[in-house]
C-alpha cells in the first residue's frame, strides 16, 4: 500500500473512533419509553413466537441523492433507532446463549469512517449497547449466519412491502436482508396477502360473521378477479348456508399450516397498542400540534391577495422550524379556488385570487410525531356569502364530530354524525337534491388517529383514553358541478387534532382560530411579516 494510503486510512481510523462522541443518543426518558414498548410488545405476544420488524428502506430522490432518511414508525415506536439497514427481533421468551439469557437482539449497519464523513455519523455497537438492548449485532452476522426459525411456533411480520434497492456493492443492504429472512422462514414469492387474510376469516368465522364475511369477499373479488380461482375462496363464495362445513375449516387450517409466519397478529398488536398514547407521547404530540396551530394563526395575519400557494407552505414550515419542528409529518396542501376541491392536493403552485378560499392542510412532525390542523381561509380577509354558508355548513359538522368524540365511539360514528349535518345544509341550500347526493361533495371519513402516522396504525375499535384523532369534515365543489354556479369552486374543510378523555373531548388545536368570525378578526391582525420584502428578481 502507498504511503499516502496509509495515512489516509490511519486518519480515518482516528476519525471514526471519535465520532460515537458527537452521534447524539435518545435522552433516558426516550430510552425507556422506547423499552416498555418492546416489554408491552413481548406480553402480547403469541407462546413460542418471535415477532421481526425491519427498518425503512433509504428512498431515491434521483441520481445519486437520496431523500432524507425517515424510520420506519414501528421500527422507531420500540426501538429508538433512527438509522437505516436494520433488523429488530423480539422473542416471546428468554432465549439462551453463551452470555446468558436474552428477550430481545437489533441487528444494526457497521461504523464506517468515509461514510459517516460524507452521510453522517452512526451510533454503531457501543451506541445501541448504550441504548439498552439486550443483544446487539451487525447487520453483515444476519445474513452469513441467519437466525434459525424452525423451533417457534409462530414468526409475526408485517407483509413485505417489497420497495428496498438492491444496493450495488452492499451485500448487506436491506433487500438482501429481506432476502435472507425470506428464504429462512420459506415465504412464497407469490404470497397474496389479501387471499392469505380471506382464508385466515374463512378458519375462524361464525354463522354470526357468515353475512359480513360473505359480501367483503365478495368485494375483494370485484377488486381482483383471480382471487376466485382459490378452491378454498371458490368453495366459501358458492355456500348456500351460514354453516361453514368442517370439511372446509380442515382444508383450510391445512392450507395455512403451511405458512409458518403471521402477517396480521403483529400488525394488530401494535395497532391497540399505538392507538393509546403515554404521557412521553402525549408531550411530543401537544408540541407537534401546537406548533402547527400557530402556523395556521401566522398564516391568518400574513395571507393577503397575490399571495401564492407555495408562499403560504413556506410560511407554516418556517414556524415548524422556527419551534424545532424538523419536518413536516406530510405533505403539505396548500389549495386556493378549485385547487381546494382536490382533497391531496400537494403541488401548491397557484397564484391566489383575491376572491379564493385558502385550504391550508398542514402537520408539524416533532420528534417523530405529526399534527394534523387544516384551516380555509377568505383571502381578501372576509367571507363571501356564498363561502360563508358552506362554512357555516362545515363549522356545525365538525362540531357535532367533536362533541361525538367520547370514550367508546368509533370513528365511523363520528364521520355519520358529520355526513348528516353536511347532507341537511347542502339539501336546504339547493345544491342536492336529496340527501344521499351528500357523497358527491363530502367523499371522505371525518376521523383518523394520529401519531408516529398521520394516519397512524390502529384497529379502529371504540376509543380509548388517551387516544388522539382528528375531526375533520369538508365541502368540496369543483367547476361544472351539478348546482350553481356561485358555489363552484369552493372547498373547505376544518380539521383539528382530539384528545380522547374521560370527562370528554380536549381539542388540541383550538389555538387556531376556526368559527368564521374568529378568522375573520385574526386576519385583521398585524403580522410580522408585512414588511418583509425580498429584492426583486433580475429575471
């Protein structure tokens, strides 16, 4: 090797063996929040099984830049771990080993001095030993001598999702990873997720779950077709009694024995306990929300005619910022005029008429949990007739769902209540014809848990304390629709975020403004940014 190199390679050395002192561990208060969820996971868990979660794959942006690395919410949820390329194993029982007992092992990437120059330091070993796992590994010892399987009962995943690269020159990437696992637990190359679900029901259903069972199948083949060529789907689909023969269980039970893996159980473990926030959670999604709220607030003083949508965006996410908010939880929607009547519009690229509503659709993620506020707004600073009795409309639907948001209802219950309400108002303005025509111009649900996902995992059974969900009616009526045309072009939608409690509904969000003359007298506010003004452009 030439001198040079071995210089090069000496420095890299010493570089890398200082780098675990800059790369920022989790405080202990996240540490052990992050251990009780594994400690809740393992409780949960079925005898003999192990459950494996993978970290995110590392997403292309184009070329050679990649977008910025976001974890996996499960993955973060009982881990902490904010890097990519990993695994996390946790067994239902203590597992042995030549240093004892274990309940649980990460597999992480190595340190590696160049990459961590250019990308960032890793935690490496001692940092996830530092982290409190009871075992740790590098992620190379996963696939040259993979876990055995074959002794538990039952291996709990979540379906691949199959969207990793194959990293040239990495032969430890995630999809080779993914690859080994696979082949260790013998997963179809062919496996359907949806048949494997149908024919799980089809095992367990009752001549009280036939009805139900029968139509979503039923519906799942309206969706695809070939499901219908499965003897065991075929054969449920042409039963003429509520009676599910033995005989048919027993092909099935047969069936699925074959699977060695669950791709449901874990999902809805996580799901019930993802659903109820901790106090430690419960801080991050109160400062996420907030954040958020002001944003809409700063947007209200600020907004003014000329004003374009990706301006307004810029605003919300300088407010994030500003707060330590790093990122935003989605895609932020910022839609004037018609562009409000697109219920994802993200490319926020329109000039705002003076006449326009705004649909401001924003969330603040902090720490890995995300808000959900959308406020609309009147451009020019006060409604319209017309905008104000679809408003009106809106404002009394949502306040129906909250008041809805109690201990026990479901989320469907709480989108009823605010279709009956939406329905009623564009009946008596003339803009349906009868009530069942709501649909057109309110299509969505009114209600969503929120958390590490803005659309956060859950069973969606009645709520529980300490649970936190959005409210969130709208009217949307693009040009051309069926009615008149001074209605064209409206969309809105009021959206905040819900605390779940014993002694009712806590909105979270009420710091923005939502009832119309509330907006209307914040848009009256100074705001500190009208005089600021940037040079103009040469070109």
């Amino acid at each position: 090797m030439h001198k040079s190199s071995l210089l090069f390679t000496a420095v890299l050395v010493v570089f890398s063996n200082s780098l675990f002192g800059q790369a920022k561990l989790p405080s202990d208060e996240a540490l052990a929040f992050h251990k009780s969820r594994r400690d809740q996971l393992r409780k949960q868990l079925p005898p003999n099984s192990v459950a494996v979660i993978f970290a995110n794959p590392t997403r292309n942006r184009a070329n050679d830049v990649d977008y910025v690395y976001h974890q996996d919410p499960n993955f973060f949820y009982l881990t902490g771990w904010r890097e990519p390329q990993s695994v996390l194993l946790v067994y239902s029982a203590p597992q042995s080993d030549e240093k004892g007992t274990y309940a649980e092992k990460i597999y992480i990437q190595e340190r590696d001095a160049r990459a961590e120059q250019w990308n960032g330091y890793r935690l490496g070993l001692e940092g996830a030993k530092a982290m409190g796992f009871d075992r740790v590994a590098l992620r190379d010892s996963f696939v040259q001598a993979p876990p055995d399987f074959s002794d538990f009962d039952e291996v709990l995943i979540f379906d691949f999702k199959n969207d990793e690269r194959d990293l040239a020159g990495d032969p430890y990437d995630l999809y080779q990873l993914k690859r080994t696992f696979k082949e260790a637990i013998n997963f179809p190359a062919d496996f359907n997720r949806t048949k494997y679900s149908i024919q799980q029901s089809i095992r367990t259903a009752t001549p009280e779950t036939f009805e139900r069972l029968k139509a979503y199948v039923n519906w799942q083949i309206r969706r695809d077709s070939t499901l219908a060529n499965d003897p065991i789907i075929k054969d449920f689909v042409a039963l003429e009694t509520i009676e599910i023969p033995a005989d048919l269980k027993m092909k099935t039970a047969f069936v699925l024995k074959e699977f060695r893996f669950d791709v449901e159980k874990l999902e809805r473990i996580l799901g019930d306990l993802r659903e109820v926030k901790t106090p430690f959670e419960l801080t991050k999604l109160k400062r996420a929300i907030e954040i958020s709220a002001i944003g809409q607030v700063e947007v209200m003083k600020a907004l003014h005619p000329g004003m374009s949508e990706r301006e307004v965006q810029g605003i919300h996410e300088y407010v994030f910022k500003k707060y330590g908010a790093a990122y935003e939880g989605y895609p932020s929607i910022v839609g004037t005029g018609n562009n409000a009547c697109v219920l994802h519009y993200i490319e926020n690229s329109d000039q705002a008429a003076e006449t326009d509503l705004m649909l401001m659709d924003l969330g603040a993620e902090y720490d890995g949990y995300t808000a959900d506020v959308t406020r609309t707004l009147p451009v020019k600073g006060t409604f319209t007739e017309a905008q104000r009795q679809l408003y009106e409309i809106v404002y009394n639907a949502q306040e129906a769902g909250i008041k809805k948001s109690i201990v026990g209802a479901r989320t469907g219950d709480i989108t009823k209540i605010t279709q009956e309400v939406v329905a009623k108002g564009l009946l008596e303005l003339g803009i349906i014809e009868e009530e069942a025509q709501f649909r057109k111009y309110y299509p969505h649900g009114a209600a969503h848990h929120i958390g590490l996902d803005v659309h956060d995992l859950s069973n969606y059974g009645p709520l529980p304390v300490n649970s936190i969900i959005t409210v969130e009616p709208g009217i949307y009526i693009p040009k051309d629709s069926p009615c008149d045309p001074k209605w064209w072009g409206i969309g809105i939608r009021i959206e905040d975020d819900i605390l779940i409690t014993e002694n009712g509904p806590i909105n979270l969000s009420a710091g923005a403004p939502r009832h119309w003359e509330a907006i209307e007298a914040m848009m009256q506010k100074d705001s500190p940014l009208s005089n600021y003004n940037l040079p103009a452009l040469s070109n």
